[in-house]
C-alpha cells in the first residue's frame, strides 16, 4: 500500500475546480477501499484510472508548452476529436478519446513505438479486468503489488520523457514573471502557486524537475537576477519535499 501511494507524487498539488480534485480523491478512497477489503481486481481499476489521469496531466502539459506540435500530433485523429482537443479546458477532455490512440500523442516527448507499446498493455491489462469473463485477474495482494510496481515504473519512465517539457515551461514561466510589477501577483509565492503550479498542473515530481533546473541558458538575460531569486523563492517554499 505505501508503495501505491507513489502514484500521488506524479499527480497535481492544485487542480483547476474542485470537481477535478474530488474525482482524483474518489479513485484514491475507491483504490484504499477495495485494497484493505481485499477486492484486488477492483483496486486495480481505480488505480489504473489514476494511471492513465497522470498521463492524460503529462500530455496537458505538452499541450500547454509545445501547442504547435501538439497540434501536429493531431493529425489522423479525426476532425471533430482535433477540434475537441485543442478547444479543451481540462485535461479530462482526452478520456474522450481511446486510451491506445491517446498513448500516441507521448510520441512528441520522444516515446517511440515499442515503449508506447509497452505502455499500451497497461490499457490491455484494464480491459481484461473490466470485463466479466469470468477471470479474477488479481486475486491476491501480491499479484496487485506486482503490478503496481510496473506501473510505477511506466509513470517515472513517461515522467522522464517529460523533463524536457516541463523545464521549458518552467524557463518560459520565470521570464514572463521575475518583473513583480508586471507579473498577475506581486508576491513571488502566490506567482509560483497560481501560475506555474495550478497552471501547469503540476506534480511533486514535476516540481523537482524546475528545482534541479540548468539556469545556464538565461544568462544573458538582463534580469537575471530576478529570475534568480524567483528560482530561490520555488526553492524555498518547496524544496523541503523533494527527494
């Protein structure tokens, strides 16, 4: 169960209504649930919706930083489904779209096929499981463990492939805020809480991304050091929890 709870480190600290939120804590309290009263094959369920909403969180992302190509990604999905995608405004919106063919968009993080393949069997595994054909998939807490384990495994490889989206959203957020006057909120914090974070949708683990980011490449910025001390103010106000 504590290596479950993993799963949380690759999901938003702030959502953009509570209705998002409560939905993510519903999955949890359903996984938690079905967990300790031993109904694995239903745990597995609300974990692998978990899953695929830390997914669906990392492809908002790309959306959001990389839109041109994200909009070329598009191309084969069909008309009215583009259209949906790039007029969306939650991450939820690719629930509408089939699991496989969603997998497909992490190739614009460098996710070539035989790993979105692998990722892929993680959505076959679900299937199997949803429906009644007489199968008890995981049927025992070890078997549940097991996979849990592989699924945390995808999620910090996919996490990975991502770095490289998340500190460009990060070196685009600390220029177009280090200026206090000019910024939506004066104080340093509140930027970072409401901008970069809530914005952003992002998790612990996208957060220590931006802290163990190489600044090198805005030195010849002429604010640097507004930029720098705005890193600092991430730093302090949330660098205790990373690890």
């Amino acid at each position: 169960m504590e290596e479950a709870a993993e799963l949380g480190n690759y999901l938003p600290l702030s959502f953009k209504s509570p209705m998002e939120q409560e939905y993510i804590e519903f999955l949890w309290d359903a996984f938690d649930t079905n967990y300790t009263h031993g109904k694995y094959q239903f745990a597995f369920l609300a974990y692998h919706m978990l899953t695929m909403s830390s997914i669906y969180f990392n492809i908002w992302q790309i959306r959001q930083a990389r839109p041109k190509d994200f909009e070329m990604g598009l191309i084969g999905f069909g008309r009215d489904i583009e259209k949906n995608l790039l007029e969306a405004t939650s991450p939820f919106i690719f629930s509408t779209v089939n699991e496989r063919s969603i997998l497909r968009l992490l190739k614009l993080i460098a996710c070539d096929n035989v790993k979105i393949g692998t990722y892929a069997k993680l959505v076959d595994d679900r299937n199997h499981t949803a429906h009644p054909n007489g199968h008890i998939f995981f049927s025992t807490q070890d078997a549940l463990d097991t996979k849990i384990a592989e699924i945390l495994r995808v999620v910090d490889e996919i996490q990975d492939y991502s770095r490289c989206v998340i500190e460009q959203a990060y070196h685009a957020f600390l220029l177009n805020s280090y200026d206090s006057e000019e910024r939506e909120y004066p104080d340093a914090a509140d930027q970072i809480r409401e901008v970069l974070i809530h914005k952003n949708y992002l998790s612990q683990k996208d957060i220590e991304i931006c802290l163990s980011c190489n600044l090198g490449s805005l030195r010849d910025q002429p604010r640097l050091d507004d930029i720098r001390t705005l890193h600092e103010v991430l730093k302090s106000e949330y660098g205790g929890n990373s690890g």
